[in-house]
C-alpha cells in the first residue's frame, strides 16, 4: 500500500499544472450553468487513481484526464435530472453506500477517510461522486417500473431463443471501443493493455461502448453475427489474446476472446428462467440507462474549458 501511495504522489505530480498551483481555483467545466473546477477535476483523478489502480503512465496519462472530465460533466446531469425528478438522497443514503463500499472493498470500518487523505481525495468530493450513483439508480429504477414487469411470454420467448442459440458456434468477447476523436492514445492503450490483465477495468473506465457497465462483456456472440471486419480480428485471436484496435465506422474497437464454443464438442447448459428474468431486467436497465444519458447530454448546455 506505501508503494502504491507513492506511485500515486508522484503521478499527481506529473499531472497538477500551473492552473492548479497554491489556491488557484478555476474552472473546468459548466453544465447547465453549474461548475465543475480544476479542484473538482483533480479531486477526480485522484479517486480514480485510489480506486482503480490503473498505472499513470505516457500510455494512459491523456486517456485517463479525458475520461475524468467526462465523467465528472455525466455526474452533474445525472444529479441534475434525479433532483429534478425529485429524489432526494440524504446523508444517511450515503453513509450507508460508504459502508457498503468500505465491507466490498475489505476496508476497515472508518479508515476511508484514512485512505482518502492520503490518496489526496478530499471527503466531500467522494461523497459528492457517491450521491450521483445512488441518484442515478433511483432514477432509472423509477423508470424501470414505468416500463412495466419482464412477463412470462418474455420470458418464454428468451428461453426458446437460448435453445435454438445453443446449437450454433458463438464467441465470448469482450470490448473497449473509442470513439475517433477520444482514439490519439489507441496504440498506447493497446500496449498497455498487454501489459496490465485487467481488461475489463480498463473497459469500465475507458469504452465509449454502452457495455462499460459490464467490463466490455459482450456475452457469446454467434459466429457470423460481427461485422465482417471484427469477425476477421477474432478469427485470429486465440483464447485470452487482445486485437489491435480496428478502425470501424466512427471509433476504433480493440477486442478480447474470453472463449468459443462449439456445439460439436461443448456441452451446453440451459438458462433457469430465473436467470433469463434477471437478464432481460438487466438488459432493460442498461438500455434505458443509455437513452436517458443521451437524451440528457443531448438537452444539457455542457462548455468545456481548457
């Protein structure tokens, strides 16, 4: 842990600039009139760093600034759009995701605060991040019931889907995918990812790609369902191995062969219909999650400040 603290002081180092010397307070970002500070931006990295564990380096330095100023802009609309479909989270809401992160993380009860100051991240800014998350749930939960329930004729149907499926060749992937004008770093995201196994952290952190949610995780895909250039690219991976990024439309696509599965010799297993109800309610979410976001940075007047 000393070492890792010291990793991280001195990638603060490399980052802070001049604009965020001795109690220069400016600003980042405006989203719909709120600001976001350089304090803010900072106070995000730094969490980032903490939590994540992802190496600041040339290869991941411009990715990882890029991702944080985003991901602090999603955070005041997400904040914005839950309180002003008016829910609320109280301290106590909070308090209790702390504990929660504290007993996942296998913190003792207490010493996040310790881990926070030391990893320069002030209480108040990860408060801050956390009251977004729970927003953000809340909010999608209320328009999840608004959706109505998964019914059993759904759930019949995926059930019938997932036999036929079990008797064609699939692939289980996983993706990063970057938009062209996020992609100056690709080569050197792709490098560091042969270096650093955890894929599906950099996917989280990183992907433009509405499957971030699920560390990049495409699930299985039947064989002839890509498109012909990335069916190309996994053709010729074997299991484990990660592609160079593929330019494809408008991003670049760098993907992970987890396994393949061929019914000749693999033996399949069905789905319970508990299991094809989580997922269809999963997969519901995670579609109305990305709709209201988009629709949400769509509306919101977001100016980015260099």
């Amino acid at each position: 842990m000393k070492k890792f603290f010291g990793i991280l002081a001195l990638s603060l180092t490399i980052i802070n600039t001049q604009a965020e010397a001795k109690n220069s307070v400016k600003i980042a970002a405006l989203v719909n009139g709120e600001i976001i500070s350089n304090q803010d931006v900072q106070n995000r990295i730094n969490s980032f760093l903490m939590t994540t564990q992802i190496p600041l380096n040339p290869q991941t330095k411009g990715m990882i600034i890029q991702k944080v100023i985003h991901s602090a802009v999603d955070e005041k609309i997400k904040l914005q759009a839950a309180e002003k479909d008016g829910i609320k989270i109280t301290e106590q809401d909070i308090d209790a995701a702390i504990t929660n992160f504290e007993k996942s993380n296998k913190i003792p009860s207490g010493e996040l605060k310790n881990i926070l100051k030391n990893a320069k991240v002030t209480e108040k800014s990860f408060r801050e991040q956390m009251k977004a998350d729970l927003a953000w749930v809340r909010f999608l939960r209320n328009k999840l019931r608004l959706e109505g329930n998964i019914t059993q004729s759904e759930i019949e149907k995926a059930l019938k889907e997932a036999k036929e499926d079990l008797n064609t060749p699939k692939y289980q992937i996983s993706e990063i995918f970057i938009k062209k004008e996020n992609a100056k770093d690709i080569q050197d995201l792709v490098k560091n990812l042969r270096q650093d196994p955890r894929f599906e952290l950099y996917a989280m952190k990183f992907s433009d790609s509405p499957s971030a949610a699920k560390g990049g995780n495409l699930g299985w895909v039947n064989q002839g369902k890509l498109p012909e250039k990335l069916e190309e690219t996994v053709l010729g991976l074997k299991n484990g191995e990660i592609s160079d990024a593929v330019l494809l439309n408008d991003g670049y696509y760098i993907i992970k062969l987890n396994q393949t599965f061929n019914p000749k010799k693999d033996k399949p297993s069905m789905p319970t219909e508990e299991e094809i109800k989580n997922y269809l309610t999963n997969q519901r979410m995670e579609t109305l999650a990305q709709k209201y976001l988009q629709d949400l940075r769509q509306q919101a007047v977001i100016e980015i400040r260099n």
